[in-house]
C-alpha cells in the first residue's frame, strides 16, 4: 500500500500510477503545497511576490484617494489582452454606446466578456493600430503606455504598459468617461466569463481571490494551454494578434519573451479600489502554476472594500480534472480546472466513489469559486478527507 507520504507527492506532481508504483519502493522526498487557510496571512503582509516572478503592483483607494499598494508601478509589461481597454475606449471615445453597428456592439461585447483576439484585431486594423495607443496616451495623460515595437506592429498585445498607468485608465472610465461609455464598459467587464473565447480560465488574480462586485480585464502571453475547454495554443490561434507565445526577447525596457499573466480591474462596493498587477513568470512556467501565483500575490494586497471568500487553499495534480455540478461523475461538468492550480476547498462531502489507481475515494471538495465539486483525490493532500475542511 503506498504511504500518505508518496501519495502526497505523486498528487503534487501529477505523476503517473506507474512512477507511483516505483516511488512505493524507492522513496523520495517531495515538498508539497500547503493548505492555506485565508486567516493565515497577517494584514502587516503586503505584496507577496512569489519567487522567481517579477511584478509591477498598484492598488488606489478611489474612497481616500490614495495607494493602498505600490511595487514598481512604472515597470513596463508586454499588455497582453489588457490593451483591449485602451481599444474600446478609442472605439467609444466620440461616439455613445448606442451609436455603434451591431457588429462592432458584439466585437466589443465578446472582447471584454470572452477577451476574444479576434475582435480586437478588428479593430486594431480597422482603427490605425499602433496609432490608437498613440491617441490613448495623449488623452489619458499616459507616461509608460507605448505602442508595439516597430518590427512587430500587428502584434496589439506587444504594447507597453504599467501598473500605474492601468490605475489612470479606470480613473478615467470610472470619473471622467460618459456615463453611458462607464456603464457599457464595465459592465462587460463584471460579465467577464470564466472561460475565455481562447479555452483559457481567466478567473484568475481578482476573479479568483475576491468575492463579486467586481470588474476585471485579463491578459496573458506565452502559455499553450488554460484550462477550460480543449488546449489550443495562442500563437497558433492568434498569430499576428500580439498574444503568440513565441520567444522575442525584449524591446527595449519590455520583456517579450517570459510568460505573462495580469488582473486587473475595480473590487468592492461602489467600485471602490482600482487593481492593477502585472506579472513575469520564468520560462517553461505552466498555466496553472503562473495562476496558482499570481493569485497568492494578488490575495497579499491590501484592497479597501474587497470581501475575500472563505476556504482553505490547496494544491491539485494531475491535467483534465473536472468541476461538477454535484459530488458524482455522471453530473454535468462546470469547467476543467488548469493542470496544477490552487482552489478554494469551501467544504467537503461524501459522493460518489471515484478510483483513479493507485487511489480511490468517495470525498468530494466544493469549490466556491467555481461553483461545483471535484474528487478530493486530485488534492495535493495525503488524505482522502482533507483534515480541517468542514463537510458540506
């Protein structure tokens, strides 16, 4: 029988029942996440950057007028989707909401929702590309903003950006736009879906640490695989668009090459505080661990207004895992979870027996996140009831 200390290791490291066999008989010593429970962090901890990934971070206090957060907030990013604010404001900048053709009123919908490339190459084509970061930047009063590098223009996600800048370009949404651009705007962004029109969970940072209201714009670069639906590879999917994977390098100050993942957005009643973090993650980094991380970072602010759900935070293994809607494998599934992520286990209840050799159990975790059940065998724990978690 394998002890609960392989069993542990080969959950973390989602490995495969054959190597689980050899690790009976020759053991090996594997460091495994812990659950995290919420109250483990004490409010002196701000900014907790994980090893290895660099950060840009600025969180503002619309109700005081002040940062809660700064951590390099000049730094500049390769944008990633995040840029799509900037093309919807251009989109909307002298015109209502309601002057838009149908067609433009579904690219920016999905755009927002769905973060679809496709739409926002539209209209980065249609609209003089590089040229709407020109005219953003003007407007806004943006000092980091750049436009793509000249060897790659069509590339939208290639344009510079910077926490702080992102926190003017809510002030302004929020403040200064129309009301009728601020209403249409975020309200696309509170109907952010969990899966992407890409197949990649975007429930990350914001979405994934705090509890509703909230407004979020996505992006990420560099992955081949999300979570969600069946992989698909951003450069394959997307060539052209500036959310391709392939490794560039840097221009100038900005890093074209490392994995990149950012949430940003509003949190709390009153949209009360403006999220920006922007993050680097070493090459080769999966999805899920780039997730895992930036979602221990963005949990470590301190952002006024923001309701954090409770839970405990564990570890999972393996690729494929599936969220159901009830503790059984017949029930409908919710959404597949990126391979290794962290969820929030809510509590725990008996269901249906699952085996998956060498393990097999009949507990089930609730994840409030995602709204749904997965086995407890693909937690990273040793236990088939996760000691702690309250049952359901």
């Amino acid at each position: 029988m394998i002890s609960s200390s392989v069993r542990s290791a080969v959950r973390a490291g989602g490995l495969t029942a054959a190597l689980a066999a050899l690790l009976c008989t020759t053991a090996t010593t594997v460091s495994v996440a812990a659950a995290e429970p919420p109250s483990a962090r004490t409010a002196a901890v701000r900014a907790d950057v994980p090893a290895g990934v660099t950060a840009g971070v600025a969180v503002f206090d619309r109700r005081t007028g002040t940062f809660t957060e700064q951590l390099n907030t000049a730094a500049q990013f390769r944008s990633a989707s995040v840029v799509k604010l900037l093309i919807a404001l251009d989109v909307l900048w002298n015109r209502s909401p309601d002057a838009l053709s149908a067609a433009d009123r579904a690219r920016i919908d999905t755009m927002l929702r769905g973060s679809d490339d496709a739409a926002a190459s539209t209209f980065w084509s249609n609209n003089g590309s590089g040229a709407i970061v020109d005219r953003m930047v003007a407007r806004l009063g943006l000092t980091d903003t750049a436009r793509p590098p000249s060897t790659h223009p069509g590339y939208w996600g290639y344009t510079a950006l910077s926490a702080r800048d992102t926190v003017k370009i809510y002030r302004h949404l929020l403040d200064s736009a129309p009301a009728a651009t601020r209403d249409y705007l975020l309200g696309g962004l509170r109907q952010s879906t969990r899966c992407a029109t890409d197949g990649y969970d975007q429930h990350f940072g914001i979405a994934g640490s705090f509890n509703q209201p909230w407004a979020v714009k996505q992006g990420w670069s560099g992955f081949s695989s999300g979570g969600c639906t069946a992989p698909t590879t951003k450069a394959a999917e997307a060539a052209g668009s500036g959310e391709a994977g392939e490794s560039l390098g840097t221009a100038g100050a900005v890093d074209l090459s490392r994995p990149a993942l950012h949430t940003t957005g509003v949190v709390g009643a009153g949209d009360r505080s403006i999220v920006a973090v922007f993050t680097l993650h070493p090459g080769g980094t999966s999805y899920g661990k780039a997730y895992t991380d930036i979602g221990r970072l963005t949990r470590s602010l301190n952002v006024p207004g923001a309701s954090r759900p409770a839970g405990t935070w564990i570890g999972t293994w393996g690729s494929g895992v599936r969220v159901r809607t009830q503790a059984t494998t017949a029930s409908g599934a919710v959404t597949t979870l990126p391979a290794g992520v962290e969820v929030l286990v809510g509590c725990q209840k008996r269901g249906q027996q699952v085996s998956q050799p060498p393990y097999a159990g009949d507990w089930w975790a609730h994840l409030p996140q995602y709204g749904g059940y997965m086995t407890n065998i693909y937690l990273s724990v040793p236990e088939n009831q996760v000691p702690g978690v309250p049952v359901c």
